[in-house]
C-alpha cells in the first residue's frame, strides 16, 4: 500500500509490544538466516508514513467497528493462532504441548513464557508431525546447548534445555520419511547435529511411483531423493 499509494498512511496494530510476528516468534532461534527478512520489515517500518501501535488489542482496547470509523480501509492480518486437537482422550493431560505452544515458549514469546514443560522426568519425546516444525521442535530439543547459547534462544528456554534428560525423540507420522513434508535442508540439519544418530528403518524408505509423482507436484523431490540415497 506504501508503494501503490503516495498519500497512504499504515497504522500497524498488534496485541504484542513487538512487530513482526511469526519471524519473531515462529521461526526457530538456531535459524538467522530465515529471520534476515526481519530488516525488509523494519524498513518498511521506518517509512514516515507507517506507525506501528503495541499492546493494544482488538475487541477489548479497541473495537472492530471504531477501527472501521477511523480508517478507510481495515485489514485483518493476524492468522490462524489455534491449535488443531485430535478429539482423543488424553490430549489434554499433563505433558502434552502443542508445537505452537512449544515453539513460543523457546521464542519468548509472551503467552508462552510460563510454559514450563517437564524435561527432566523423562530421557525420551515424542512429536507427532513429519514438517519441517517437528524438525525444528526435535532439533531444539537434542541441540547441543553451547550452540543454542549463541542464538536468541529465550534465556529460560535454554537454562531448562540445559537440565533437560532428553536423549531420544520420535518422529510420528501417518505415514514413512518418503511422504514427509520436510525439506531437505532440515534433515540435513538434524543429520548434522554433533552426538546425535537419526534410525530410519529401511522398510519405511519403500517409495512407489504415486510417491515420486507427489514429490515433483509438490515440491519435495529434494528431499525424497535425499532421504533414499
């Protein structure tokens, strides 16, 4: 709209203190290159014609329909924050977190921040999902501290990562590491990591022709010939 329109003003709000959104909260802390994005934001940012407004949020500091009475045009930009559950007993009980919830509680994010999960009662984990987030939540959780010091980890993230007991992390997934959503440049990354070994079984890298068709539509040919080679 900066670009389109000379005379535009932007007014960004959000019910954070902080811009940027899921690059600060989503992307994780071992991955800077990913967050360089951050410096086209604040770019756009700085331009005279766009503030940005903190900690205010939407149906209790500030209604939809006075947004509306104020502005020429109103923007809804905030996705999708909730959690998909699976409707199976259990899910609910202590221990069990969702990756969104674990990924902002190692990002800092405020809502998060209390989180606490428990990674001393245990030496294993399980992650349900084959994406590239279940890559990052295990990576985050067998990465050697010293490393993750060096990055914007949240320093209580990294003080409970530092007493965790976790030795072993299982990848769930509906079907074998062929399918897998991930990229090659995740399994690359946790086939990488110092003192951790990765066990695929053999069986599970079986791949018919529907699985390399599927690979080249969408866009995962990388990385099923990665994991077969």
């Amino acid at each position: 709209m900066l670009k389109g329109h000379e005379g535009v003003q932007v007014d960004i709000i959000d019910r954070l203190p902080t811009p940027f959104g899921l690059v600060r909260s989503g992307v994780a802390p071992d991955h800077p290159e990913t967050k360089i994005v951050v410096n086209q934001f604040s770019r756009v940012a700085a331009n005279p014609r766009c503030s940005f407004f903190g900690n205010v949020t939407l149906g209790s500091d500030v209604s939809l329909s006075e947004l509306r009475k104020t502005y020429d045009v109103v923007v809804l930009a905030y996705g999708a924050e909730s959690d998909r559950s699976f409707g199976i007993p259990g899910e609910d009980l202590r221990g069990i977190h969702s990756a969104r919830e674990f990924v902002w509680w190692y990002n800092g994010h405020p809502d998060m921040c209390n989180l606490a999960p428990d990674l001393t009662n245990t030496d294993s984990a399980v992650v349900l999902g084959q994406g590239n987030v279940a890559l990052d939540v295990a990576r985050i959780l067998l990465r050697c501290t010293t490393e993750l010091a060096s990055t914007d980890i949240a320093g209580y993230a990294l003080d409970a990562l530092r007493s965790s007991t976790i030795r072993k992390v299982y990848l769930v997934g509906r079907r074998g590491p062929v399918q897998a959503a991930c990229t090659a440049k995740e399994l690359r990354e946790i086939l990488g990591l110092k003192n951790v070994n990765v066990c695929i079984k053999e069986a599970d890298l079986a791949t018919s022709p529907a699985d390399k068709v599927c690979a080249v539509k969408y866009g995962r040919h990388c990385t099923l010939c990665f994991v077969t080679d």
